[in-house]
C-alpha cells in the first residue's frame, strides 16, 4: 500500500513539474519575437530543403535495397527449384522403381 501511495506521489510531482515547464517556456517566447519574420522563414526554408535531401537520400536508399531484395528473392527461387530438382532425381536413385 506503501508502494502505491508514493508511486502516486511521484506521477503527482512529475505532472506539476511539467506544469512548471510549459508555464517556463511561454515567458521564453517574448524572446523570440524579437527575430524578424523574414529570417524565420529562411531558417524554416533551409530545414525544409535538408529534410527534403535526406528524404531523397533516404528514398534512394530503400530503392537499392529494394532492388537487392528482389535479386536475392529471384535467386532464393531458382534454388529451391534446384532443390526440388534434385530431391527428385534422388528419390528416383535410391527408388528405382518408381
């Protein structure tokens, strides 16, 4: 009961300390009014132009992969049909009666 109780007592806490927090970073704003607009969007401009590039990057990426996927998936295929090829050439071997 013990354990509840100071379970309870630390959510109770947190919660208040991110009260504090969100009430802490809305004086911190009136700062950042003071940056013009126009530099506020060339910095939003130049993360969407990195975050573009590795979007692109990343696409690039899964496409050769996809593509090795693909190669890897066709050669497993051509094994197995060996395989099955070859089991039954045994089977025929060991059984000639078949």
């Amino acid at each position: 009961m013990m354990l509840v109780w100071g379970f309870i007592i630390l959510l109770t806490l947190a919660v208040i300390f991110l009260i504090w927090l969100q009430f802490n970073q809305n004086d911190d704003s009136g700062v950042m009014e003071g940056v013009p607009v126009e530099e506020k969007v060339a910095h939003l401009e130049e993360n969407l132009k990195k975050t573009l590039e590795i979007m692109q990057d990343l696409a690039k990426k899964m496409h050769v992969q996809q593509e090795m996927l693909d190669q890897t998936t066709a050669k497993l295929q051509q094994v197995e049909l060996q395989n099955t090829e070859l089991v039954s050439l045994l089977t025929k071997v060991v059984d000639p009666q078949k």
